[in-house]
C-alpha cells in the first residue's frame, strides 16, 4: 500500500517544473544505460548539466580505471551535498511513458530521484543560497565502491560540510533506520560412497541441511524500530547423483540485522560448529539516522551508502519513488511522486542550509 507525503510546507521557492519537462528530461537520463561499471556516459551528461545549473566546480574522485565519483559546488564551501549512486542494475530496459508514469531501468533507483534533487538544488540557487553542492558515486550495487572511495574526501568536513541528502526510492519518506545486512557462504564436506551402504559415505548435503535447519529454527535478535532479523537462503548446491552420498555442498545466506555485525557472525559460526566452514563474509552494521521533526518516517530492510557516506556528515535518506519496482522488469516512477520528491527536497535543504544560522 502506497504512503502518503509529508504535507508542502509552503516554501517561497514556487514549484516551476512542468510534467512535461520532468518526463522529457528523465526519459533522455533513462536512455544513457548506467549499469554498473558503465556510469562514464551518464556522468558525462550529468556533469553537463550541472555545469549548466550553476557549479561552477567539478571534480572527478577516481574510483578505478575509467570510473570516478563526481563532485560539484559553487564557488562556496557546501554545507550540504545532495548524493547518491549513478549506477543501475542489469539489464537496461527500453524506455516508455504511460499517462503520468515512466518506465525504464533507473526511473526510481535512483535517476528519477536525482533529477528531483536537481530541481530542488535549482531552486535553492534562484533564492541566493550557494553553500550546496552534489555527490554522486558509483559502484552502489554492486560494492558501494564510489561511496567507500567518497570517504576519503574528508577535506568536505574541515570546510564545513553538515548535512548530506541521500537519495534511494522511500516513497518520501524520511528514513529513521536501515537495517544491516550479513552475506556468507556455508561449505561442508562428506565423503563420496553408493547411497545404499550407509557406512560407506558421508553426505556433505546432510550436513549442510543440518546446520541451516539450526540458523532458520534460531532466536535471532530483533529490535523495537527495526523489527526482526530476517535470514534468507538464496543458493544451495551440492553432490553429484541422486545414488551417491554428496562429497560436498554449499549454500549462500543474506541476513538483514538489526544489532551489530560482529556478535550476528560470531553466533553464525557458533551454529555451524565442526559441521561447517563460513567462508566469504561481508557485511554492513545497521545504521540509525536522525530525521527532522513534523516529516513521515521509515524503516528500509536494504542497504544503502549511508554506511559509507554517513561518515562525512549526518544523513537524511529520502527520495522519491516505490523500492519495491525497482529492479523489476516493470521499474517506474509517477511523475506525482517526483514533484512531490522536488518540493520536499527543497523543503530538506532549505531547513539543512538554515540550520546553523
């Protein structure tokens, strides 16, 4: 069910973006495939058009070889950053409008969000405000590359950066909390024999099944904002025939926590014993933001770059935009949603750049 938005609060800042011009801009954005490790093209453009909006400086953080991090300000130190990922998952799919709705690979997640912080950021500009500039990074995901690179840009936080604004597809609504998240493989091993001499082998598979029964049957933590832990098995493989035992097996787990890493993956080891191997982990610890009193909260149970950026100012994670289409073949944005996404995000930087005057 969708949520409604935080109310206009009436801002100076007149709302001048026609659905027309907003449809015809992201549908050009959409058409520049940006999957990951592809985001040059799209950087180009954007690059482009904030030049033309007013930021006067750009800079390229290299990410890797032909990939980098963009960064605009005016001639000011920002105060507050406007940030979030280019990139978008595969495959890139045609572009269409229906009615008031776009379609295409990207449209909420996240380029339908960013063209709404655009807007706002020229709005915030026609009313004389210069201290804001854009972040946008690549890599999110796949490997939150560009936003672990952004860290090392910590020259922002000496000339007064405060606040950045992170964009994801929340429906508007200011995020309270992110869950974590946890990735490991489970390897076992047996002993290869015919199926019909029990003495003769070891299944690996069994064992396998064993200790994934102990992890789904297990009391794992859950918080009062966050809720549950939640454990999701995404691959099992293993053995060579129906009639032989399983020489060894393996399984891919995600988790999505609500309390910190380290105890999570101490206790996975715990449940997997002798019988076991947890191989590969990877992980982000849940993060708990501080959203800005009289606007709709959430609770997001997927990752973002917050972890990442968070440490170069506080974060809001808001954007425009349903995270349930996204990555869905039938990924869309109603042009609703995003004048909604312009108006609060102005309403965002507007309060962020006030803040400490």
């Amino acid at each position: 069910m969708m949520t409604s938005y935080p109310p206009t609060r009436g801002s100076s800042m007149a709302a001048t973006d026609t659905s027309d011009t907003l449809a015809t801009t992201l549908q050009s954005w959409l058409k520049v495939d940006s999957t990951s490790g592809q985001e040059k093209a799209f950087l180009e453009l954007l690059e482009a058009e904030l030049k033309e909006a007013g930021f006067s400086r750009i800079d390229r953080q290299e990410v890797a070889p032909g990939r980098y991090n963009l960064l605009a300000r005016t001639e000011r130190p920002a105060r507050l950053l406007y940030s979030t990922h280019v990139d978008t998952v595969p495959p890139f799919l045609p572009v269409r409008r229906e009615g008031d709705r776009i379609f295409g690979r990207g449209a909420c997640d996240t380029k339908g969000g960013l063209l709404a912080m655009l807007q706002a950021a020229k709005r915030l500009l026609a009313a004389g405000e210069r201290e804001l500039g854009f972040l946008l990074v690549v890599g999110e995901e796949v490997d939150h590359c560009g936003a672990k690179k952004s860290v090392a840009l910590s020259h922002l936080k000496e000339e007064g950066l405060e606040r950045i604004i992170l964009c994801e597809p929340t429906i508007n609504r200011v995020v309270a909390a992110q869950k974590g998240m946890l990735k490991f493989t489970l390897e076992t091993e047996g002993v290869a024999g015919h199926s019909a001499f029990v003495d003769r082998g070891t299944s690996a598979i069994h064992k396998l099944l064993d200790v994934l029964e102990r992890m789904r049957r297990h009391d794992w933590p859950t918080d009062a904002i966050l809720g549950p832990t939640t454990l999701n098995i995404g691959t099992i493989e293993g053995g060579v025939a129906a009639n032989v035992f399983a020489p060894s097996a393996r399984a891919q787990v995600l988790m999505r926590a609500v309390s910190p890493i380290e105890g999570l993956l101490r206790r996975v080891e715990e449940l997997a014993g002798e019988e076991a191997r947890v191989e590969g982990a990877v992980y982000n610890d849940p993060v708990f933001f501080d959203p800005p009193e009289g606007y709709e909260v959430a609770t997001v149970p997927f990752n973002t770059d917050a972890t990442y950026v968070s440490e170069l100012a506080p974060v809001w994670l808001v954007g425009p935009g349903d995270i349930r289409v996204a990555h869905a073949d039938h990924e869309h944005i109603d042009l609703s949603d995003l004048q909604a996404g312009i108006d609060l995000y102005t309403e965002l930087g507007t309060l962020a750049l006030r803040a400490q005057r």
